[in-house]
C-alpha cells in the first residue's frame, strides 16, 4: 500500500479570498528538503458577468530568496502555461494546478483581478517527495 501522507505535506498559500480589486499575493513555500511541489488554485462560482474587462489572472511564481518572485517560465511547469485567465463565467468553478520542476528555493500564487468579479479564490501548495523521508 502506497502511503502519501508520509510523503506530500500540504500548505496553505492563499486563505479563501472573494476577490476584489486587489492583488492575492499568496505565502513563499520553502521547497528545501523537497524535490517536487504541486501548486493548487480553487476558485469558487462567479456571482459576476466576467468578460474581457472583467476578470481574473492567475500567476504561478517564484522566488531565491522569498522576498522578489518573478513569473515561472513555462518550461519549469508541468500541466499547463503559466497565465491561467478567467474570463468567462464558465471557467468556474475550477481547479488549476501545475506542478513546478524549476531550480529556486519557493514558489507562491498571485492572482490578478481587473474589477471586482465575485469570486472566492484559494491555493494550496502539496510539496513531496521528500530527502528525508518519512515525514512526520
């Protein structure tokens, strides 16, 4: 029998959030002593008409020194681009998840609302397998 709760832990990034015209900047993950992270963004049904000026972007980052966190190459993504853009009511709910295969230390979520579309939004990150396993 396989056991994954010795071998992925999951964390919080981003606290269920219903979006306004603010930026969610989520929690630096420190991936040190883990070799693969898979980040996690739910976002909750529309109570709003998204379109093109109404909508939000989803940023997958990362960071040296969890202080400046740039874009993700998509090269450094497995499932997908790094820009995931909700923009119709459609796309929700959703979950959007990409595991992350790059060199820097964390990674976080940002998500960018361009108005205020009435959508609750959370991320989680799953970091796993760990150098020192199992985990307590």
């Amino acid at each position: 029998m396989k056991d994954l709760y010795h071998d992925f832990r999951s964390i919080a990034v981003i606290a269920p959030v219903a979006m306004t015209t603010a930026n969610a900047n989520g929690t630096g993950i420190d991936l040190l002593g883990y070799k693969g992270c898979r980040l996690v963004v739910q976002a909750g049904t529309s109570t709003a008409l998204l379109g093109a000026s109404n909508l939000a972007t989803i940023r997958f980052m990362e960071s040296t020194d969890n202080s400046t966190f740039t874009a993700i190459a998509d090269t450094d993504l497995i499932g997908g681009n790094n820009t995931q853009v909700i923009d119709a009511n459609g796309e929700t709910p959703s979950i959007h998840q990409r595991s992350y295969i790059g060199s820097a230390r964390y990674v976080t979520v940002r998500i960018e609302p361009t108005a205020t579309i009435a959508v609750v939004f959370s991320a989680s990150a799953e970091r796993g397998f760990p150098i020192h396993a199992p985990i307590a």
